[in-house]
C-alpha cells in the first residue's frame, strides 16, 4: 500500500501544479459553478484548477502532507475550497451533494476497493449531475510511466460500462499520449477517459 505522506512530503509537487490534460479540456462539461468533488485530489493541481474556474469545491484526500500542499497551492493561486482529510474505502459519502464528481488517475484501490469507490461516486452525484473519470488502461503497465504496477488496478471501456450501468455516457474514449505532470506522470500513458451524467 503506498504511503501518500511520505510521498507528499517533498516541497515538489509529485504530479505537478498543472491541471490534468483530460480535466482541463473537458471542464467545461459540468454544470457552471456547480458544487464539485475532486476525489483523491492529493497535491490539490485539480481542485485548485476547478475552484478558479468558479466551481464550489471539495477536495477529499486521506493525506495530511498532501492536503497542506493543496492549502499552500490554493493560498498562492488566490482561490478558497474545502479540504477534507478521509480514508475514502471507509468515508460516508454524502448523498446526491454534487453537480460533478472528478476522479483523475485513482487507481491505488484493488477491484474490491474501486466498486467502493464507484459507488460513493454515484452516491454523492446529484441527478443530472456529471462524472469525470481519468485512468490508465491495464496496457500502462508495459509502459512503466505512471501509476501502480498492477494490471487489476487499471480500467477498461467494459468496467466503466457496467459500473456506472445507467449513467448517459457522453465520452468514453481510449487512447495513447504523451503526459507530462510533474515526476509521477511522464512520457507514453495507455489513457481512458470517461465523461457521464448520471440518470
């Protein structure tokens, strides 16, 4: 299990203090100024990139170090959000809280974990409310560029079908590219991308 406060603890910011590709490109798909939840938002590069946007946001994140990080980011960036510290397998997700819901690269969580996770994403959505979803495809592992090196970590266009079964999906897309976000992320990436608005 990786230690995420010894991995934060470094003054750099281990994926950088750019917002994702993914996110930045396809943010303009939730709900404007709408409450948005970034899942696992460790350093705070997303949910600071969302609170300038003008969304409401809450960054849930189970690491202290990476949490004030995060603080420190929004501080020097100008924006206020809310930061929640939580162990996300156990947390009591709010019901129906959220016009979107981000999960960029959140793949720490086995597939027992993950339907845990998915279903606390679906919970906190609100009707009509949007899911954006960034991960690596199980071919990622043969790239080495990111992420845990574990193939049942990873995601496939048939697991984000039927875990988010009843959702309208709006983009569900596969490819390669390039990333660059800071030393974590960096070079060729097996990407899946999955935008959703829940029924």
């Amino acid at each position: 299990m990786m230690d995420w406060d010894e991995r934060y603890r470094s003054e750099d910011y281990v994926f950088g203090t750019l917002p994702n590709a993914f996110l930045k490109r396809e943010a303009g798909r939730l709900p404007a100024g709408g409450a948005v939840l970034a899942v696992a938002d460790g350093e705070g590069r997303n949910g600071v990139f969302l609170a300038e946007r003008g969304f409401d946001v809450t960054a849930v994140d189970a690491s202290s170090e990476g949490l004030a990080k995060a603080k420190r980011l929004a501080d020097r960036r100008g924006v206020a959000l809310r930061h929640q510290k939580a162990d996300l397998i156990a947390w009591d997700w709010p019901l129906e809280a959220f016009d979107g819901v981000v999960g960029i690269f959140i793949q720490f969580a086995p597939p027992g974990e993950r339907a845990i996770l998915f279903e606390g994403m679906r919970r906190a959505l609100r009707p009509g409310g949007i899911l954006m979803l960034e991960g690596y495809r199980p071919e990622q592992v043969d790239y080495g560029t990111g992420g845990p090196p574990t193939r049942e970590n990873m995601y496939t266009r048939a697991l984000l079908e039927e875990a988010f079964a009843g959702f309208d999906i709006l983009l569900l897309e596969e490819y390669d590219a390039e990333i660059e976000e800071g030393a974590g992320h960096r070079g060729r990436s097996a990407l899946i991308d999955l935008v959703a608005r829940k029924g």
